[in-house]
C-alpha cells in the first residue's frame, strides 16, 4: 500500500498543478510530509488519507477504495 499512497499523493498534486508546498499548506501539513510520502519514506495516516479524499473530491477528482488481496489500494478518476 505504501507505493500506491505514494502514488496517489504524487498524481493527485500533479493533476490539480500544486507544487509540493501549495499541496502541504492547502492541507495544512509541512512540506517535509508530502515529500516524505512521495518518496515513500512513510505513508499517509488514516486521518491524512481522509483530508486528501475530501480535498481531491472538491476539486472533481474521486479516490475510491478498491479492494485487493492485502489490504486496499487507493485509485483515483475523474468525478462525474
């Protein structure tokens, strides 16, 4: 799970256009954070999961739970 947060986090911020810091400050977290997920060193929280859902479906971008055999896998599309 921890690729796929990571991916999630980078895609999401690259989708939406903010840079690391813009993503860190909008959801109220250091920048030394999102860069950390990004590079894989820790994974979002449970709470930090949920900001980034409600933050990504304010900007029109649905991340969804998808089950898989070890757990779940964050994915994201286009809301419609």
């Amino acid at each position: 799970m921890e690729e796929q947060a990571s991916d999630l986090v980078r895609m999401l911020r690259a989708r939406i256009g903010m840079t690391q810091e813009e993503f860190a400050h909008a959801l109220g977290l250091t920048v030394g954070t999102v860069n950390r997920w990004e590079r894989r060193h820790f994974r979002p929280s449970k709470l930090a999961r949920a900001t980034i859902t409600e933050f990504a479906r304010r900007r029109g971008i649905a991340i969804e739970p998808t089950p898989v055999a070890a757990g779940f896998v964050e994915d994201y599309r286009d809301a419609a």
